[in-house]
C-alpha cells in the first residue's frame, strides 16, 4: 500500500543550522506517527516543512501521491493545532472553530451546522458562545483541536499539543485524542518531547537527534529492542554497559568483570542495554552467575515501583526497579543482581 505521506530526502538549513538533514520517511493512512525527540533535535521543523510553513533547502514532500513541496499551507490537505493553541481571544469559541470555514466561503448554514458537529466530537457542546478566557486549558485545547478538525484534512499535525496541561489533565486528553483520531480514521502527526506520551499515543514512532531520524519503529519494538545506544538511553533510561562476544550465547561484560548468557548475537565490540525493570535485587547470590553484586547507595519511591542505584564492586552504578515488595534490600545493605538471557540488548552502534 502506497503511504499518505512521504518525505523524500528533506534537508533544511537556517544559514549555518541544520534543522533536518537528509529526513526520508514514509507515513501510512490512518496512523498516529510520532516525531520525538528532545528540544532542538528538528521535529517541529519537519512537521512544519510537513504543513507547508517552511520550504525545504532540499528534498520533497508528498501527500496522497502529490508533490506538496512548493504548495502554500492553505493549499494542502492537512491542518496544524499548534502549541500555543494560537485561539482569537476576542472571538467566541464557535466563532474560533468556524474561522476556517469563513475564509473558504463556506454558506453560513452549512458552516453552522459543522461548527456544531465539530463541537459535539470533542465534546463541546452548549460552549460556543463562551470566549477562550472563560474555558479552561484542556477545554481551549479541544477548541483548537475543533477549530482543525472542522476543515476536515487528510492530516492533522500537532504540534506538543499536551505540553501546556497538568499531568491528569494531559493523561485524560491522551486517551481524547486516541480516541477521535479512531473515531475519524485521520493521520495524526505529533510532535512530543515527552518519551511516555509517545509511548502510550503512537502506533510508530520517529525517534529525532540533531535533525536526523535515529531509529523508527513500534513503541514496543524502539523500548524492547532498541538498535542505537542513543535510543536504548533516550527512551526509558536504559543501562548502557561495555560488551564484547565471549563465545556462542555468551557476552562478556568487562566493566562488570563477568560473562554472561545473552540470546542476543553481539557480532563484534560493542555494548549492552539493560532496561531497569529486567535486572532482579536479592539478598543472596543467585544461580546460574557469576552475577555482579554491590552496594544501594539511593532507593527513590515512585508509588508502584522503586528505582534503585547501585553502585557494582567494580565500580559502574547501575538503575534497577522493582516493584514494592516487603524485605527488599534498602540503602546501604549490600544486594546481589541478576537477569534472564533476553534481557541484554546488543548494540553496535
């Protein structure tokens, strides 16, 4: 199946900054695609190249089979809720969602009776006479989302759409926007900072540094088997640990002064990812070792789990986490660690 939208070898420049380099991806209808990355790592200048307020120094972009790379926002067939939600305070919020509508010369009784109809999706209604200061942010945030949806694009781009909510407000907003982007079977293109909302939201996800596409993937594959140190860290915080191949099914783990069994092939010199939540805590040696033992040196409480560092009598301080299990070891008592053979992910670069 041919993809909704590709990029072709996007590169943008502002003067000596490169903000996208050489960016080649394609995005299928009917996703919830993710471009994550920290601050600065070009995200939201591809999803703007994407809607057309940016022109690329070079490269193509394509929507539905159609070489948009030239054409002016106005003109494609997507629609954009920034982060600032960017609502005329003036305007009441029928007045705001129905904007678009005005400028396309849309008759005012069909133009009303969208405007309802968009209200009614993010659950609005009865609120349109109200002006943005009389709503809260999570309602001002759904205006915005109305006022995109109602011109009815082939993609929606948001732009850290959930960054200006707290944090039970941005988890129930999630599960909206999971919930309409189904409903409506439209391509979503989000940008987030935010490792967990991409996580929990997107079917694949791009994962961005520096302006170039690190890795893409599932959720789960990016978490479980990450290809890059740079991913294994970025998301989720794993271990990152010196390898090298020690024989069939065997890795060596020279910061650890150990080998261990390891269902991952490591082909040459490279590194290891442990997540936390896969290494185990005991007070006793385990079997099938030699497995590193150490000092807690910190737990930190974060209500479902702990997050222990432990600092290895070979010197590497390692995260682990566990659930809250009564007579697990606490700070400063000596524990011992251990892990299944797929737990180590092979990285090599």
């Amino acid at each position: 199946m041919a993809p909704l939208i590709r990029l072709e070898g996007l590169t943008k420049r502002f003067g000596d900054t490169i903000a996208a380099e050489d960016v080649t991806l394609d995005i299928v209808e009917g996703e919830l695609f993710g471009l994550l990355g920290a601050s600065g790592s070009g995200k939201t200048t591809l999803l703007r190249l994407l809607g057309g307020f940016e022109v690329p120094t070079t490269g193509r972009v394509l929507i539905d089979g159609v070489d948009v790379t030239m054409t002016p926002p106005y003109e494609r067939p997507t629609n954009m809720v920034f982060q600032s939600y960017a609502l005329f305070p003036h305007m009441t919020v029928a007045a705001n969602v129905a904007f678009g509508l005005k400028q396309a010369r849309l008759p005012k009784q069909q133009a009303d009776a969208r405007v309802e109809e968009a209200l009614e999706l993010v659950q609005l209604t009865g609120l349109g006479d109200r002006k943005p200061s009389q709503l809260s942010g999570g309602q001002r945030q759904r205006v915005a989302l109305a006022r995109a949806l109602v011109l009815r694009p082939k993609v929606l781009l948001l732009d850290e759409p959930l960054s200006a909510l707290d944090k039970k407000l941005r988890e129930q907003t999630q599960f909206e926007l999971m919930r309409l982007q189904r409903q409506l079977g439209i391509t979503f293109v989000m940008v987030t900072h935010d490792q967990d909302e991409a996580m929990a939201m997107c079917s694949r996800i791009a994962v961005m540094d520096r302006g170039r596409v690190i890795e893409m993937g599932t959720p789960r594959a990016i978490y479980e088997r990450p290809q890059s140190r740079f991913v294994a860290d970025f998301i989720g915080g794993a271990n990152i640990i010196d390898a090298e191949p020690a024989g069939p099914g065997r890795v060596g783990l020279p910061g650890l002064g150990i080998e261990c069994v390891m269902t991952d092939a490591l082909p040459t010199k490279g590194w290891v990812a442990l997540r936390p939540e896969r290494i185990a805590l005991s007070h006793a040696p385990v079997a099938g070792g030699p497995w590193p033992a150490g000092l807690i040196e910190a737990v930190a409480f974060h209500g479902d789990f702990q997050m222990y560092r432990v600092r290895l009598d070979s010197g590497v301080e390692l995260r682990v986490a566990t659930s809250n299990v009564p007579g697990d070891p606490g700070p400063g008592e000596r524990a011992f660690l251990s892990w299944a053979a797929d737990a180590p992910v092979a990285l090599t670069r």
